[in-house]
C-alpha cells in the first residue's frame, strides 16, 4: 500500500478519516467540519500532500485545492 513518495504509516482509523474526508468533500460539508477531519488527519501524523492527493484521485482538483486552502 505505498503511494510514490508520500507512504504513510496507515491504521484503519486515520483510513477511515480519509474517507470520512472524502464524504464529506462529496456532500458540500461545511468548511468547520472538513476543517475538524482535517485536524485529526493532522494528529493522526497524515501529511497534506498525501490527503491532497488522495483527494484529487477520488474527486478532483477543486476537491483537493479546497483540502490545501483549509489546511
């Protein structure tokens, strides 16, 4: 399970964070609770650049510029 050169150490939470995170992305969540997903992505050690990407794989480029302007 290794991304090029953004491998991350996965558990099943910080997994499941990221596709709570992508969810809510899908449903036009609010920018407070994307922002909450986002902090525990963060203490959880996720970098920005892989929850960017795998944004931009599963919705697009907009999806994944939001991620990077609420971080």
């Amino acid at each position: 399970m290794g991304d090029d050169d953004t491998t991350q150490a996965k558990t099943l939470w910080s997994e499941t964070l990221v596709d709570m995170l992508i969810a809510s992305l899908k449903a036009n969540k609010s920018d407070a609770k994307i922002k909450g997903l986002l902090k525990e992505c963060k203490q959880k050690g996720l970098k920005a650049s892989y929850l960017t990407g795998k944004v931009r794989k599963e919705i697009d480029e907009r999806a994944a510029m939001k991620v990077k302007m609420l971080m």
